[in-house]
C-alpha cells in the first residue's frame, strides 16, 4: 500500500495503463498526448499530485502538485515608515493543479461563505479572475470586482476588438475609421446555448485606407465576435488604463508580497505530506501561523508607539 492513500499497488497499475494507453486499439498502442487526462497519475507516491503548466517560451512554468488561493483583508490606509501591515488572510484554498484560477475562486468563495464571512464589497483580483460574465454578476450583487480584463490579441498587427467602439445593447459598432457595422448577427452555439453577436462592415471595408491594418488577407471584409455581455468587458478595459484604476489596483498587487511570505517563511511551495486533504491541512496552519505573526508585529508596534508618546509627554 502506498502510504497515507487508499491505493493498492495493483490498484495504481491499472489506474495508469487505463490512463496512458487505448486498450480497444491494442495493449501496447498509447494514447496520443491530448486524449490524456487532465488528472492522470504524475507522482506514483502521490497519485493526488497533478501537472500544471503557466506561461509559454522562456516565462513558460511547469510543476507537479497542488495549487493554492489566498484571500486576505485589505486596508486602504497608507502605512507609517516601518508600520506593520494591517492586512489579514481570511481563506487559503488548495485545489488540484490542473484546475483553473476561476474554479478556484469558486472553491475560495464557498469556503468562506461555509465560515460564514460574507462577500466583500469590492473584490480585488488578477486578471485570470475577471470575465464579463464576472463582472456583470458582482455589479449586479452591488460588489466591485477590481482586477485588469485580459487584452485581445491582433495577429497580423491588424486593429484589436479594443480599437473599436462596440454597442451591443444596440446591434451597433464603430470600426476605428469611423464607419458602423453593416450588419449584426446574434449567434447561439447549439451545444452549450451560449450567446454571441458578430458584427459586420460589408462595403465599408472595400476602398477603406485602413484595410491593410483591419482585414485579414483573403477576406472580404471586417468581422467581429464579441459575448452578449461584451459593454461590460470594454468598459473595464478602457477605465484599467485611468490613473484611479492603476492607484486602486496598488492594493492587489500587495498579495504578491502575501505570497511571498507565505513561501519564504511558511514554506508554502513544499508539501510535506501526500494528497490533498494533508496538503491542505498543512496551508491552512501555514496561513494561521502567518497571522499570528502579522499580530504580534503589529502589537509590538502599537505598544512601542504608545511608549514612545508616553515618554515624549513626560518630558
């Protein structure tokens, strides 16, 4: 038996071979690489332990393990020179690798609403966390979701989604030569019913000057797909560029250094024990033990601050 798991050695064979090969081509024919499973077996010493991968090229980062989600307090008032933070952490979610940021969200939010903290009234997250279907349910819950929208791409150099001016409440969109769509169709994909409108400029495009920087080669003219909640998306990413938004955003990004205290000093990228349930375990203490010190800081802090005014107002 492998320790601290419910698997037999037997067990875990089979496990992988119906993981890694096609028994209905033949015993010895594997599988090719994108018909395995998200979740197959990495670590036969922790088949829990799941693959992850973030990024491509040089900034392409791989590991086998878990993945964690910190929620912590945020405080808005500006630090002293040397005052201890006043930022707690209020969740640790650990979920398998090979499971997305926004599932983790979800998990981050079920855990505490279970605790009984309920959602706070502005929410700041990074960019994997923000959709326009995320945004449209926290304004309708009144909470601020405040994290950057991701930018789409513009393969060919040709002008982004982001260069047009796109009203789908209206069936309407401006191309950035100034010329609205001549055409807007609103698509249901059959199998998932999800809703998009794809805009079209037809006669626009023919003598345009800016055909060469819109229109892909080969086509006749412009098109755009955007979702039915597409406003709320262009919206975020015109107002993250505003001087407000950027000093807001200061407040996330402190996590970062959350994080890396939690690394550093907690030993967070180290699993000491095998399967989810232990690892999580070993994140929660880990995240109680950085409050606890957060605490005693800040007390010490106060206390120092109060003895110095004392002793100020004696002489």
């Amino acid at each position: 038996m492998i320790s601290g798991h419910g698997y037999s050695r037997t067990h875990l064979g089979f496990r992988v071979f119906g993981e890694q090969f096609n028994a209905a081509a033949g015993p010895s024919v594997p599988k090719e690489k994108t018909n395995l499973p998200s979740d197959r077996v990495q670590n036969p010493h922790d088949p829990e332990a799941t693959y992850a991968v973030k990024g491509t090229g040089a900034k392409k980062k791989e590991h086998v393990g878990y993945k964690v989600q910190v929620a912590e307090t945020v405080t808005e008032a500006t630090l002293a020179p040397g005052e201890p933070t006043q930022n707690f952490l209020t969740g640790i979610a650990t979920q398998a690798a090979h499971h997305s940021d926004e599932a983790g969200a979800v998990q981050m939010q079920a855990e505490q609403t279970a605790m009984g903290l309920a959602k706070p009234p502005v929410l700041c997250v990074d960019g994997a966390d923000v959709s326009a279907q995320e945004l449209v349910a926290a304004a309708a819950e009144g909470r601020s979701l405040m994290g950057p929208a991701a930018l789409p791409t513009n393969p060919g150099g040709r002008h982004p989604t982001t260069a047009f001016d796109i009203q789908v409440e209206q069936r309407r969109a401006v191309c950035p030569a100034g010329h609205a769509n001549t055409q807007c169709s609103r698509l249901v994909a059959e199998a998932t019913g999800k809703v998009t409108f794809r805009f079209e400029w037809g006669h626009h495009c023919t003598e345009c000057p800016r055909r060469p920087q819109c229109v892909a080669p080969g086509q006749p003219h412009r098109s755009l797909v955007v979702g039915e909640q597409h406003s709320a998306l262009q919206a975020r990413r015109r107002e993250q560029t505003t001087p407000a938004f950027l000093a807001a955003m200061k407040h996330r990004n402190a996590i970062e250094g959350t994080q890396s205290e939690l690394v550093r000093a907690h030993g967070l990228r180290h699993a000491r024990y095998r399967g989810l349930a232990k690892v999580r375990q070993q994140n929660y203490w880990a995240g109680a033990a950085c409050n606890v010190k957060r605490w005693l800081r800040r007390q010490a802090w106060e206390l120092t601050r109060a003895t110095a005014a004392r002793v100020a107002a004696a002489n």
